[in-house]
C-alpha cells in the first residue's frame, strides 16, 4: 500500500495521527505497516523533513505515553468481565 518516498509517508502517517488522535499501533494497523515503521518514521525521519509537523506529532505522543496505563488497565478490565 505504500508506495511512496519515505519523506511523504511520514507526513501522511504523521497528518493521520494528529487528524485522528490515534496510537502508534492503531496508525500502523490502519495502514497495514508495523508499530516499528511508524514510530521510527514519526520519531526520527519526521524531525528532519518537517519539523513542524513532527512537533505536533511529539505532542501526541507524549499524551498517549502518559495515558497508555488507562488503556492497558481498561483492557485488562474488558478481559476479565468477558471471562466471567
């Protein structure tokens, strides 16, 4: 599916993360690429081509670093009420 030059699937990955406030994983699941190409893309080819959009892109994913123990425990959560 991805065809493109490295620099523009790093802005559309980045644009589609901020559009959509979506997780890495989510992104790479969407796009059908693994979470390691996403974040290597958004974390470090980002910052050189288009410091702009890597910045918002930070921010986003200083949030989801910060709530990622909700989404963990809400999971574990959901897992066991399915069990019982």
């Amino acid at each position: 599916m991805f065809e493109f030059d490295t620099e523009r699937r790093c802005e559309i990955l980045a644009k589609y993360m901020t559009n959509h406030n979506a997780t890495v994983r989510s992104c790479a699941a969407y796009f059908g690429i693994s979470k390691s190409t996403v974040h290597k893309d958004i974390t470090e080819k980002l910052k050189i081509t288009n410091k702009s959009l890597y910045d918002e892109v930070k921010l986003l994913l200083e949030k989801n670093k910060a709530e990622r123990h909700l989404r963990g425990g809400e999971a574990t959560r959901k897992k066991f009420l399915i069990q019982d």
